[in-house]
C-alpha cells in the first residue's frame, strides 16, 4: 500500500460537532460543517445557498413540489420572495390551491386523532398525510376562483398571468400568490391543470369565455433564462417544477451555476425527482463547475434551517 499517495487524498478530516447552549441556527449549521453524511450535505448546501442569495448577478430560481404549503411552509416561501431571494417561482398547482385556501382564511388541521381514512370520507374530511382539510373549504375556494376567472379579460391568457390575478384578488398577506403579485415576481405552473385551480378553469369555461394559453409562458419565461448573467436553483423536491427549471437552460447557451435539491427520492427508478443534480451536468443543464449539492432529508425540516442560517449570514453582512 502507497501510505504516502494514500495521505495527500485524504486531506480533511471529520470534525464533531459540538453544541452549546444559546447556538443561533447558522452556529448549528456551522458544526455540521465538520460532520459527514446528511449533517455535512446540509451545511454544504446553506453555503452553496448563501453564495447563489448574496450574488447581484445571479437570477435565483426556486421550484416548490410537494405538499409544502398545506404542511406550513408558506409564510418562508412568501418572504424569500418579498426580500428579493425569489426572482422566478416554479411551482406545482396543488401548492397554489392551498395558498390560496389559506389566504382565503380557512385552515388546513394537524389533529392526530383522524386516522381512520374511511371514516374521514364519510366526514367529509381530507386527508394530506398528517394534515387535514374539510370539503367544505374546497367549496369556498371554487366560489372565489369563479369570481375570479368571471372578472378576467376575455383576450388570451397566459396560466403565469392567471395566477397574477387570483393573488390580485387575495388580501392575505403571506400568501405566496398575492406576495408575488405585489413584487412583480412571476410564478409559473405548467401543469396547472393537475389541480383544484385547473379543475375549476375547465369547469368555468364549459359555460363561460376563458382563453388560457399552456404555452404563452414559454417565451416570457424563456428571455428570463436567456437574460440572466448567472443562475442559481433551489429545488423543493423534483416533478414538473424541477424539470420545467433545468430543460430551459437546454434552449439557452448557459447552465446553472448553483443548484441545490432537496428531496426524499432516490436516483436508483431513474425518475426525474431523484435524479442527482450530477445527472444534469451530462444534459448541460447544470454547469460543469457549478456548485451542487442534493440533501437527502425531509424539506419542512431542511429548508427552515437553510434560511434562517442563510439570514443571519445575509444580516452580518449589512451590519
């Protein structure tokens, strides 16, 4: 055994993590630094993070799967956007449904004695893993997108525009829809169909004008991509959002310079939601030498600890 070629591979060593009272979440993150396995991955990914927010020229994209906004992280999502951490949101229906629900003032539930499913049918109660949500809210929420989609013009619409006028017409301000109306930051759905608030459109318009354009986002979204002197991405699990982020940069001479996943899926199916984001460097999607990194781990429980490290860090710098 070459003991001395061995020596000058192995260079950084494993560093415990010690924690003491009274740590802020970036002091954590911090030790992590030092740690391997998940603990390591996610203080890779706050630094990553914190370089891609701290960058003036880099355009930060975000794609939001998952059920992330009826299990509570909406008010995060919503700020990143109002702070300017969000340029481009990339998102799946069904988080929209649920922000708009919320911004509505109904509730989603977390009331650990509702497990039989059936007997949640006959309540009239849904269930969203350990969240849950009456029928009823749905009826309201049909009533409020028919006002909404009655008020729109009858000229042809982009789903990007749609969305900009159901957050016109929210007044909840932590929702996602009206925060991004109210800064100008585009929010993207291409498969908005594949939702209560798709749903409702194909109902409204059995009976009444709406021309809504699948693709007429396509080139807006595309000059954004194109524009940008850099890009950064964070991903909320993988799907549509994920995909409909990377494959622009198939259209454009530029790949993405920063890329994080955070995800509970597996590469091993070959499935676009566990892909690693080393996969995407052999489509060019993702730079050569950009700076990835993909966190195994549960993303309620990551992505709050990535932004408050990530907003202290931010915060010293201005101070």
């Amino acid at each position: 055994m070459d003991f001395q070629a061995s020596a000058k591979k192995l260079t950084t060593s494993v560093k415990s993590a010690k924690i003491v009272p009274n740590m802020t979440v970036d002091d954590l993150v911090t030790e992590y630094g030092g740690c391997a396995f998940g603990a390591g991955r996610l203080a890779e990914a706050v630094n990553i993070y914190y370089e891609m927010l701290a960058s003036e020229k880099t355009t930060k994209f975000f794609g939001l799967a998952g059920a992330m906004t009826p299990a509570g992280m909406k008010i995060i999502i919503a700020d990143l956007i109002r702070d300017g951490h969000i340029d481009v949101l990339v998102t799946t229906g069904a988080n929209m449904v649920h922000d708009t629900v919320e911004a509505l003032g109904l509730h989603h539930y977390k009331d650990t004695d509702c497990s039989n499913d059936i007997q949640l049918r006959h309540e009239c109660i849904n269930r969203i893993y350990d969240v849950y949500l009456p029928d009823q809210h749905f009826a309201d929420l049909e009533e409020f997108l028919h006002r909404v989609y009655a008020g729109l013009p009858e000229e042809k619409l982009s789903i990007r525009q749609v969305l900009t006028e159901i957050g016109n017409n929210l007044d909840d301000e932590s929702s996602i829809l009206k925060t991004a109306a109210d800064m100008g930051v585009p929010i993207y759905c291409p498969a908005l169909q594949d939702s209560v608030i798709g749903l409702q459109a194909w109902l409204y318009q059995e009976g009444n004008p709406l021309h809504v354009d699948a693709f007429a986002d396509m080139h807006e979204y595309m000059e954004i991509c194109s524009e940008a002197e850099s890009a950064g991405v964070l991903l909320l699990g993988g799907g549509v959002p994920k995909n409909y982020i990377l494959q622009s940069m198939l259209v454009t001479p530029k790949s993405f310079d920063y890329a994080i996943q955070l995800t509970m899926d597996r590469p091993e199916t070959g499935g676009l939601s566990g892909a690693t984001l080393d996969e995407a460097k052999s489509w060019g999607k993702v730079g050569e030498n950009a700076k990835s990194v993909t966190v195994y781990a549960d993303a309620t429980i990551t992505l709050p600890i990535m932004v408050a490290a990530v907003r202290t860090r931010l915060l010293k710098d201005v101070i």
